[in-house]
C-alpha cells in the first residue's frame, strides 16, 4: 500500500490541491441572489402551449410595407385551455413561417385592465427535442454500457453545474472570467472522474486539461485586449446592454472562449493519457525519450483532427454570418476585421492553440506518472481500469 501511494504522491497531492481549490473558488463565487443582477428585457417568463387553427395575410396598410399576418391560436394549456385567442403573426417584418396545425408557444400580456394581448413567442419544439434526446440516451448506454452510463451522469452534472453555478454565478455579479474557470475545473474534475475513475490515467489528464485551461484563459485574455474584442457583436450583448446591467460583455465573451474549449481538451488529454499507459504496458523496458516520442506520434495525428472539428464547429455556427459577407462586396480582408467575425476567429485560434499545448503537456505527465508504476497498475490503466 506504501508504495501504491509513493510512486503517484505528487500526482495525487497535485490533484487533491486542485479539487481543494476548486471548491474553495466555488464557495467564494456561489451565487447568493442578493445582487443578482436584473436584465429587464427577453422573452416572456412563462407561455402556454397553443395550435393555430386560421391564418390570413393582408397588404400592411401605408405607410408600411410588406405583408400583415393575423392568426387564431387554440390554446392547449393554462387556466384559459380551448380559448381561441387572436394574435398578430406579422406587422410587416420578416418573421417565420407559420402555418395552419402548427404547435406554437403563446404568451399573454395584460395592460391594466385592458383586454389581454397574445403573442406567438416561437415554436413548440419539446417534443421532438425529447424523442432525440431519448434516442441519444439509449445509444450511449447501448454502446457505452456502464462507462456510458457515467458519461451521462457527468453531462447531467456539467448541465447541472452550468445552470446552478455558472449562470446565476455570473447574474449575481461575479466576474465571468473567475466563474469560467472555477465552473469549467468543476466540470472537468466531476467527468473525468465518473467516466473514467481516478486512476493513473485521469490524474495525467485532470493536470494536463487544468495547465491547457489556464493557457487558454490567458491567451484569451490577452487577444481579446490586443484584437479589442467588446463583445457588442451580438444581438444578445446588446439585449443585455440595453437591459442595464453590469454584467461584463467582454468578459462573457471570454468566459465563452474557455468553456467552449473545455470540452475538446477533455477528449485529447484523456486519449494521450490512455496511449501513453498502454504503450508503456506492451514495452515496460522504454526510456522517457522513446516512450515520449511514440505517444507525442500518436497525439500529433489527433490533433491535426481534432483542431479541423474544432475549426468546423465555428464555422459551422458562423455560417450564416458568412453567407452575409459573401454575397456582398466586402471583401475578405475588411470581412475578417469585423467583431462578429474576428471573435470566431479568435476563439478558434486560441482554442487550437491550447489544444496543441494540451498534448506534449499531457504526454510529458503521463510518462512521468508511468514510470512510477508498477506492471500490473500499468495493465489495469492500459485496459480502462478505474482506481477509487
């Protein structure tokens, strides 16, 4: 038992500290709602679920242009259920399309004692959500097995950490930047350990995600000032701006910048890990060196994939916003100068650029930690074994 602690003392030492750090920033940023900080603007609090039943579409009346839409809503929920109400689809304005059999969320505002106003806020989209959302489940614990079955109660505590935490943390007037970081290291430490355990492997990882998550925190501290990104880009910021708070826009967007990155370096440092616990099992006899360069091979091959996934899902969210640019005559040079698009690209950069830095800082960890273990902990590692 002695030796099983002094070969990963350091490691553990190491990760214990961080677990006792994180919980530290945890309790000091744990939001209170004493101050939390009032938006005034957004969608409605509450809506009922409602079924359009008629559709009619009329030229505006001058001065306006465009065409007028009204509607007849069957309401299917709340105190007023089967009252068809009236609501007004369009005003003249782009909006989508509805049609008769549509499911629809209507919400009701009152003015005094005036008659109640409805408004058809957006779709009904639960239910499907919730069948893809089932169909998820099932494939993850079908394919998965129990390791899946941790993977979901991970995601279920990220989720839970993001809305309990993270969000009201960041309302309640705490630097975004300090929730970020504490939420994220919360995040990682809870996943790694249910899909993975605490064995040699995760504790490379937890220590190579925290110094890559520190990297990319301060890259993007720095570019964010140097680019002067305001994070103003956006129709939410601006909502949040005309709402009057003292939320820091510039700060969510680096906030944005680390959680968004946390997920992929979770993936790769894990991945170096397991192949540095593995190729040291099947050849117990290599040096640091050898051992270092085999795995950095291997990480090599998933970065360069890894950072081309990364690059598509920012493109893949900015797709609309290029479209705009590409019909028009701006050209690429002046387009990429442009907030809205210069903060994608920044985010991107500054992820990939943690995520290469995640590999040779995992790997030299790994093989640190390998080397202080023994054959049959490096077998168990290398077949997925957890350690509680």
């Amino acid at each position: 038992m002695r030796d099983y602690f002094s070969g990963r003392a350091l490691f553990v030492g190491a990760v214990i500290a961080l677990s006792a750090a994180t919980l530290i920033g945890l309790a000091l940023l744990w939001p209170t709602g004493s101050d939390n900080v009032e938006i005034g603007v957004g969608p409605p609090g509450s809506t009922e679920k409602g079924k359009i039943e008629l559709v009619e579409s009329r030229a505006c009346p001058p001065p306006v242009k465009g065409t007028c839409t009204d509607a007849e809503v069957r309401l299917l929920s709340g105190p007023e259920q089967d009252l068809l109400v009236p609501v007004q689809l369009s005003s003249g304005g782009p909006v989508p399309v509805f049609e008769v059999g549509d499911t629809v969320r209507v919400a009701e505002v009152r003015y005094g004692t005036a008659a109640p106003v409805y408004s058809v806020v957006d779709f009904e989209r639960r239910s499907p959500m919730l069948w893809l959302a089932i169909a998820f489940v099932v494939l993850v614990l079908v394919f998965g097995r129990l390791r899946g079955a941790l993977s979901l109660v991970g995601l279920a505590a990220s989720l839970g950490i993001v809305l309990v935490f993270i969000v009201p943390a960041i309302l309640d007037g705490q630097p975004p930047l300090a929730v970020a970081l504490v939420g994220s290291m919360a995040v990682m430490l809870i996943t790694i350990a249910l899909a993975h355990g605490l064995g040699p492997k995760s504790l490379a990882a937890i220590l190579g995600t925290t110094f890559s998550l520190l990297l990319v925190g301060v890259l993007a501290v720095v570019f964010t000032g140097l680019t002067n990104l305001t994070g103003f880009s956006s129709e939410e910021a601006t909502l949040l701006a005309v709402g009057d708070s003292d939320i820091s826009i510039s700060g969510l967007l680096i906030a944005g910048i680390i959680i968004g990155a946390l997920g992929v370096l979770d993936d790769v440092t894990i991945s170096q890990a397991s192949t540095v616990m593995a190729l040291r099992a099947a050849d117990p006899g290599q040096s640091f060196r050898g051992l270092y360069s085999r795995a950095i091979e291997v990480g090599r091959d998933h970065v360069s994939a890894t950072v081309n996934t990364l690059v598509l899902a920012y493109v893949g969210s900015s797709l609309p916003v290029l479209l705009i640019f590409g019909s028009g005559q701006l050209g690429l040079v002046d387009a990429v100068n442009l907030e809205i698009v210069a903060k994608e690209i920044v985010a991107t950069l500054v992820g990939s650029i943690g995520l290469i830095a995640a590999v040779p800082i995992t790997t030299a960890l790994a093989v640190l930690l390998a080397d202080r273990l023994s054959e049959s902990e490096l077998h168990e590692a290398a077949e997925g074994g957890h350690h509680h």
